[in-house]
C-alpha cells in the first residue's frame, strides 16, 4: 500500500532531510546561475523532454556518476547512491573550502532499490536512467511510472559502458551529460568552467605524453567475486565514462587485438591467469580498490600476483606495472582526479611533478566563484 503524501513527507529521515538540503543550500546559495521562476523542459534519451519547475532543491541519484556532476554544478549532495565503497568521494577531500556529508547519503541498494525509499526520499528529480532500475532491480514500468508521477521526474542515461544489449538508444559522454545537467540546475557559467578546465588538462596531457610507439599497452580488469585468479576484462574502446582518462592518457587497449568480449549486462565471461599471461599486458589496472591506499592495493591484489607462479610472469607483474584503476563511475571532479593519478601511474617520467587540474578552481565553480 503506498503511503499517502502527507506520510510520505513524515517518513523522510532527519539525516537525509537536514543533511542534504542544508549542504544545498550552503553550496549553491544564490548558486544557480540563472532562474527563470517558470517551469522549463530539458531532453535527454530515453525520457525525451522532462519538465522541471526549477533547479532540484532535493534529488537523488544511483550511480556516482550523476552524483558527482549534481555535487559539481553546485546543486548540493545527492540523497542516495547506489553504493558508498563505489563512489569516489576522496576526490572532494583534496579541494578546499568542499565538505560532502556522506553519512547523509541514503544506500539504495542494501537489500535490492525499494520503491518506498523513494518515498521516504521525497526528491524533486530522480538523475537515474529508470531502464537500471527495470533491469537490475526488478522494477516493472508501473513502478517507475508511479514514482515519476507522485513524487518527481526520471533524467538519466546509464553511460558507463556502451556494451549492454538493452541499451539501444543514444549515449552521451562526459561533458555531453554534464551540459544536460547543467540546463536542468540552470548552472550553465559552472559547466563551462569546467568545460575550459578539462581542456586546459587535455592539452597539457598532449603535450607531455610519450610518442605513441612509446606507450604501453594496458589491460583493464575487475576482480570476479573478490577473486584475484579471475577477473571481468573491459575495454578502453567501448567509449563509455567509465574508462575516458585511459582513452585520453592514449593508452593502447591490450585486449583490442584479442577475441576476449567486454563485460556487459549480458556477458560475465571471465578469464584466468593463464589468459592473462597469454595476452602478457604491460600495465595492468585493476578495479574495485577506488579508496585503497598504496599499501591496501599492493596487498590485496599486488603482492598475490607476484606470488603466483603463472602471474608472476605476466609483463606488468613483473615490472611492478600494476595500478588501481580506481571507481567505475565519474563525474567531472572524479574523472579531473582519476586521471591525474592514472597519468602519475603510467607515465611517471613525464607527469610526476604535474598538476592536471586546480583544486582551487574547481572548488570555487562548485561554490559559484567563477
């Protein structure tokens, strides 16, 4: 039975309530860019046009990636995330001045995505492309039609990775999804602050970075089921968000002249040690360690490969060339401090006294100091 919309409002938690619109409103302020005081429309695959009476006081996102271009845009912390171990928040800590209250954030999917947590959330927009709620969490269309309809509109599209089956209308990039995001927080000075910041890191890459015959190839892999003898491989080409700062670090794709598949919804196919020494990568980047340290990584995942007798022998094992590739989901913040370490990583001869991106500057586009 769902609650009525009074009960609805009873429900949302002091933490979630206070927390979350008190650092809106500290962030953003005045912090929208412009307002019209009228309802406006912004489209964007699969919803098409979605209207919006203003810049969401209240929202929730479920992957990191939206929350982390929401937080960008200066319009406060998201109500929930799809999972606190996945979302790169350690990038907030290096810019001054920037607080992200995450005991705050709501875990949506302890337990599988209930409807009712969207009740109790009482958003104004829900940044979730609803075709991961239908797939991943058994959502039927009428679920998603009710929450639309009772408490606030759908505005996403899942762009991690481009290899899902089920995903058979148009993609977006980074900045590509971050402008339509900046249209529905009416923040468009912020986004092109950013816009002129991440190309003022790519061109300092391209200036520093090796001639491509100079590049390693590199290999990106998720440990399957916290093993460290088979892992999920994925490739740089799939142009999803999820691996832009190896693309744009001009990495070539050590799978690229293989037949191994890319992991998708619909493919989970795994490959061993045996196949890892067979494609014999000079870097090798490992997932699910996005908030290990140095030391944390070599442990968990460095020192078991060079005590394996097969890994041990695999190129970037050998030649200590094994890094966390980080969180799988990125905003803009997160991807300006991925791929400043990834850079650091790689090539450390040409970027280890580098500075990608100004902490600084960031931190005042997120407070509206542009």
């Amino acid at each position: 039975m769902r609650p009525s919309e009074t009960t609805r409002r009873e429900f949302i938690s002091s933490g979630v309530a206070t927390g979350g619109m008190f650092l809106a409103g500290c962030i953003s302020g005045g912090g929208t860019d412009t307002s019209s005081g009228e309802t406006y429309t912004v489209s964007i695959a699969p919803m098409g046009e979605v209207e919006f009476e203003g810049p969401p006081e209240k929202w929730t996102a479920l992957l990191p990636s939206y929350a982390d271009m929401g937080f960008a845009l200066g319009g406060g912390q998201t109500l929930g995330i799809q999972n606190h171990d996945r979302f790169g928040t350690d990038a907030y800590e290096e810019l001054p001045g920037i607080e992200f209250e995450e005991d705050d954030v709501v875990e949506l999917t302890e337990g599988g995505v209930d409807t009712e947590l969207f009740y109790e959330m009482n958003a104004d927009a829900h940044f979730i492309d609803p075709h991961i709620l239908t797939h991943w969490y058994g959502w039927e269309q009428s679920d998603v039609d009710r929450v639309r309809d009772e408490i606030g509109p759908f505005f996403g599209n899942f762009i991690r990775r481009h290899s899902d089956e089920w995903h058979d209308y148009r993609y977006y990039d980074l900045y590509g999804a971050l402008e339509l995001m900046a249209e529905v927080f009416q923040a468009r000075e912020r986004y092109e602050a950013y816009v002129t910041l991440h190309e003022e890191m790519l061109t300092t890459i391209d200036e520093r970075l090796p001639p491509t015959e100079e590049r390693p190839n590199a290999m990106l892999v998720y440990p399957a089921s916290g093993s460290g003898t088979e892992f999920f491989p994925f490739r740089f080409d799939d142009g999803g968000i999820s691996t832009k700062q190896w693309r744009d670090l001009g990495l070539t794709d050590a799978l690229a002249a293989t037949d191994v598949g890319h992991y998708s919804y619909t493919d989970r196919g795994t490959l061993d040690l045996e196949t890892l020494l067979d494609i014999d990568p000079e870097v090798l980047l490992v997932r699910n360690h996005g908030g290990a340290s140095e030391s944390e990584f070599r442990e968990a995942v460095v020192d078991p490969l060079r005590d394996d007798p097969v890994a041990s022998e695999v190129q970037a094992v050998r030649n200590d060339a094994v890094y966390n590739a980080g969180y799988l989901d990125q905003g803009p913040i997160i991807n300006f401090y991925h791929t400043e370490r990834a850079a650091k990583d790689i090539y450390p001869d040409a970027f280890a006294d580098a500075t990608l991106f100004d902490r600084e500057r960031v931190a005042d586009i997120i407070t509206g100091d542009i």
